[in-house]
C-alpha cells in the first residue's frame, strides 16, 4: 500500500485533532507578534498609492483599466 492510499477522502487530513490543535495554537502565537508589528512606512505609502490609484481608476470607468 502506498502513501496515497492512506489518506483520507472525507476532507478532515491525515493530521490529528490533537495535533491540528496543538499547531494551531503555536502559529497564533507566532504570527501574534507580528500583526502586532506596525507597517513599515515604505510598505504603507506603497499601499496608500495602490488605494489611490484604485480609486481613480474606479471614477474613470472600466474602459481606463485596460
């Protein structure tokens, strides 16, 4: 038997609750600390340029996005 036949078809994964748990905490905690972090100010002027130019695009209509 290979690897493939032994995984489940019923979508749960091959990875215990217990298991599945114990990871899901530990990523928490992890990846707490960082969005926790503030944004970067070159990250957040890139962002604030994207929204605006979303939204002069959205004004000019659809046929200014191709």
């Amino acid at each position: 038997m290979s690897q493939d036949d032994k995984k489940p078809l019923d979508g749960t994964g091959a990875v215990r609750q217990p298991i599945q748990s114990h990871l899901g905490d530990q990523l928490k905690r992890y990846f707490s600390s960082i969005v926790s972090e503030p944004v970067p100010d070159r990250f957040a002027n890139l962002l604030d340029e994207l929204e605006k130019r979303e939204r002069s695009a959205a004004k000019q209509g659809p046929e200014a996005r191709e």
